[in-house]
C-alpha cells in the first residue's frame, strides 16, 4: 500500500469536499424548511437556500473559489443565527442548526489550510 504524503493529502481533501458539500445542502435544505410557511417563500428561497446550494455544486466540482466562499459567506450564517435565536424564541431551533452548521462550514473550509500549515512536514 502506498501511503506517501500525497495520497494522504489527497484523501483527506476528498473527504473534506464530501463533508463541506453536504454541511452546504444541509444548510440549503434548512432553510428551504425554515422559510416553507412564509408567504414570500421564492423571494427567501432564492436569497437564503439558492447561494449555499450553488457553493455546494462549486465544491462538489472542485472549485477552489467555491471552498474560499463558503467560509467567508458562513461567517454571515453564522451572524444570523446568532441573531435570530437571541431575538426569536419561536425560530431558535433553526437558528441553532444553522449556528452549528456555518461553524463546520467555516471549519471544513479551512481544515486545507490548516492541515497544511500545523501538520507533519
């Protein structure tokens, strides 16, 4: 078995592409479900489910881009939130799904970078 640094990279990029693209449809499916009952529902569909969906097509095919703007734009998931389950007792469920998964996103989205720069040499 060939275990050199390279395969072992490459591995761990693979389930990394895995694991961010489907915290990105999770979070597409959240809030298609989130918003279900509201009665701008396309309008909420389009801004809120659409980009997530869209970055997880672009990580699935391995744009690099896709990976670098999933973490950027879940640091605004992560935002709202954070401000709806303070301010909305009724939606803090979704808000703390939503929590939980723009952390992972931004943590699978840097784990790349971060392997590189503390793991072995």
């Amino acid at each position: 078995m060939n275990d050199s640094p390279a395969t072992g990279f490459e591995r761990a990029a693979a389930r990394d592409r895995i694991l961010l693209s489907a915290a990105l449809l999770c979070l597409s499916a959240l809030f298609a479900l989130w918003f279900r009952d509201d009665r701008n529902y396309i309008a909420a569909v389009l801004f809120f489910a659409l980009p997530p969906l869209l970055l997880a097509i672009g990580v699935w095919v391995r744009r690099g881009s896709a990976r670098f703007w999933s973490g950027v734009i879940a640091l605004g998931w992560f935002s709202h939130g954070v401000m709806i389950a303070w301010a909305d007792a009724a939606q803090r469920g979704h808000a703390l799904a939503e929590i939980v998964l723009a952390l992972f996103i931004v943590f699978v989205s840097s784990a790349a970078g971060l392997r590189a720069k503390f793991g072995k040499r």
